[in-house]
C-alpha cells in the first residue's frame, strides 16, 4: 500500500517494455506503485514508437494482426506481472490489467470466452481482465468473477454504472462461493475537461465535476461493501496547467481505493502531494455543486453519456490503429 493506514494503493497507468524492466522495478522497490494497468491507447503509443518490440513482432510472421497483438501484450503483462509477484504474495495488490478486445463491448458471450482464454494464456494469478461497463461487460463481469478470475472494470463515468458492475461482482461471488479481487475504474479528469469552459464563463468553480461526480460513485461503492471489490480512480492525469500534476490524487484520497496514474503524475504526487484523507464528501455538497452545473445549463446526464460513447471509441480507434499497423 502507498498509505497502509489508508489502504490506498497507487498503480502506475503505462505498460512499455523498457520500463518494465527499468522505472517499473524502482518504483515498486522504492515502494511507491504496487500495481499497474493497460489498455489499448496505452499499447498503441508503447508498440508503435518504442523500439523494443521490433526483434519480437519480426519473429511473428505469418500471425494475424491480432495475434501479432496479443502475443506482444501478453509478453509484457507476463513481465509484469512476475514483477509484481511478490507484492501479490505478501497481499499487497500487485496486480496488472490487461483489456479485452473492445470490439467486443456488446457480445458478452464473446468477452467471457476471451477473457478466460487471455488469463490462461498469461497463466498469472494477479493479472486482471479488464471489461468495459457496458450491459454485455456486466455478464461477463460476473462469469469471470465466478470464476475466480480477478476483474477490472472499465469506462465508468456514471453511478449506476458502478452499481450495475458492483452487482454484477456480487453475484460472481455467490455463485463461486469465494471471493476475488476487482475494481471499479472511475474516470475523472475527462469530465472535467468536457464542462470547464461553460462553468467558467457561467461563474461556476471548475476542476470539481470529475472529483465530485467521483466522490458520489465512490460513496455508492463503500456503501455496497461487496467482498474485495475496491474504487479505482483513473483518467488522472492533469490536462490543466493551472492545476497541480497530482491534483486528482490528491483530492481523491480515500480509504480502500486505488489510484491509476500516469508516471508523471505519480512522481508529482509522491514529491509534492499533501497525501491527507479526502473522500468521503458529503451528499449535501456535491448536489450543491451540481444545482450551480444545471444552473449553467448543462445537461451532466448527456455529458457523461457522450463521455462513455466516447471512451469507448477512442478505445476501438486505438486498438484498430494497432492492428492496422501490423
């Protein structure tokens, strides 16, 4: 754990195979990180510019584009996840993430069968199958969990998102008989970006709809006390150079959550964050906030709707973009 007290864990959002075996193992040594995530962009930017997977991808001819694919990022959540083994040993995470193909959003059936085979193939217990939230996703949320495999739940922007995934864990749990370990991926910092130039200019305070909106799905989460199943914050990464680089680590704090942060931002945090309690937030002032959002005249409903929508293409461009590429 980052903070034991806490139970507040930091994972690094990045995967590349360099700095697996460089930054990566400092920062788990320094204790610092004590998890990773992936998902399409983030391979997409680590395959097509880093050098180090040139030897590899030449040794695979002959394979589909996407088994070119899956042979690269299974090498590197292997990697990782031997990395992080110890840290899983001791009870203390370690694991890393791995997406299924997002083309399959809306098959269920389809993600069920690939997730299976992908945790198989990895052959690493601490290795999470990452499904997006969507009415397929919460099926196979709940097959894989009932299988004893570890999930990480993704593009979550809504709250009853959120419940729908904790439900879905729920049920895996009492079909299995045993718990396992998930997470419900929160995004953040996107919302904000989405509303800030209309709160401003209608006198609203910006950089809070993220945190706030957040705040009340994590409230929903703790509320439900499924078995291991954890809020995990992502898309924290700071877009605003008005804003502090660890500004939604920091004010997301909170007891039994998980952070997911680019490496930057992870090193901001560790250097200059407060690092005190900041969630929960009372229901009283995130409605507040929220009235002075409706006042402005947005819609936050559609906001977070579209931003759903939009994760989840900008997922499929980035993983068509990979398989264009080879």
């Amino acid at each position: 754990m980052y903070i034991e007290d806490l139970k507040f864990s930091l994972w690094a959002d990045f995967i590349e195979r360099d700095y697996l075996d460089k930054e990566f193992k400092e920062l788990i040594t320094n204790g610092i990180i004590n998890g990773a995530t992936s998902n399409p962009a983030i391979f997409k930017n680590a395959i097509l510019n880093s050098p180090a997977y040139k030897e590899q991808l030449a040794s695979l001819n002959g394979l589909s584009a996407k088994e070119k694919y899956e042979a690269v990022a299974i090498y590197d959540i292997k990697k990782a996840a031997d990395i992080l083994k110890p840290l899983y040993d001791a009870g203390d995470d370690g694991y890393v993430s791995i997406e299924v193909d997002p083309f399959l959003c809306d098959e269920a059936d389809a993600t069920i069968d690939e997730g299976k085979r992908l945790f198989a193939e990895i052959g690493r217990e601490n290795v999470m199958i990452k499904v997006p939230a969507t009415t397929a996703g919460y099926k196979a949320m709940e097959e894989l969990s009932a299988s004893g495999i570890p999930v990480n739940a993704t593009l979550i922007f809504k709250k009853d998102q959120a419940i729908s995934c904790a439900k879905a864990f729920e049920r895996g749990c009492e079909r299995s008989g045993k718990s396992v370990d998930t997470v419900i991926s929160i995004f953040v910092s996107r919302v904000d970006r989405a509303l800030d130039a209309t709160l401003s200019a209608n006198g609203v305070e910006v950089a809070l709809s993220g945190i706030y909106n957040t705040a009340d799905i994590y409230n929903a989460i703790q509320e439900m006390n499924i078995s291991g199943c954890r809020a995990l914050f992502a898309s924290t990464g700071v877009k605003d150079d008005s804003l502090p680089a660890y500004y939604y680590v920091d004010n997301l704090l909170a007891y039994n959550s998980v952070n997911t942060a680019p490496i930057e931002t992870i090193d901001a945090f560790h250097k200059g964050g407060k690092k005190r309690k900041a969630l929960p937030i009372s229901e009283e002032v995130i409605k507040e906030h929220f009235f002075k959002v409706k006042n402005a005249g947005v819609d936050f409903d559609a906001v977070l709707d579209k931003q759903i929508a939009d994760g989840l293409e900008s997922f499929k461009d980035a993983f068509n973009d990979i398989l264009e590429s080879l």
